[in-house]
C-alpha cells in the first residue's frame, strides 16, 4: 500500500510536467492559439487526479507488489 502511496504522486508530477513541455512546443507552432497550453495544462491536471492511482494501482497489480 504504501508503494501505491508513493507512485501515484510520482506519476501525477512525471506526467504532468510531460503535457507542459508538450505544450510549451504546440504553443511555438505558427498560427498557435496562446491559451491553448493553459487549456491543456488544466486538463491534465484534472484528468491525472483520477487516472494517476489507477494507473499506479495497474502498475503495481500487475508486478505483484500488491498481495
């Protein structure tokens, strides 16, 4: 459990700062709308509250690491 505990915030961060360096490129593109990557970046955030325990939960099913 305690394993749970510590992967899911370390998956929330990793794949939080992954959308905003994603971002921060779409955001350079020619013709880019300039809120796009807030927008994206708020839905991440949202979206990863969620999907960061399952996915550590998945994770650690999978490996054996939960009884």
């Amino acid at each position: 459990m305690l394993a749970l505990v510590a992967l899911s915030p370390l998956l929330y961060v990793t794949l939080l700062s992954l959308v905003v360096a994603w971002s921060g490129r779409l955001a350079r593109l020619p013709g880019a709308d300039p809120t796009g990557g807030r927008d994206w970046y708020l839905v991440a955030a949202v979206v990863g509250v969620v999907i960061a325990p399952l996915l550590a939960f998945t994770i650690l099913g999978g490996l054996g690491w939960l009884g």
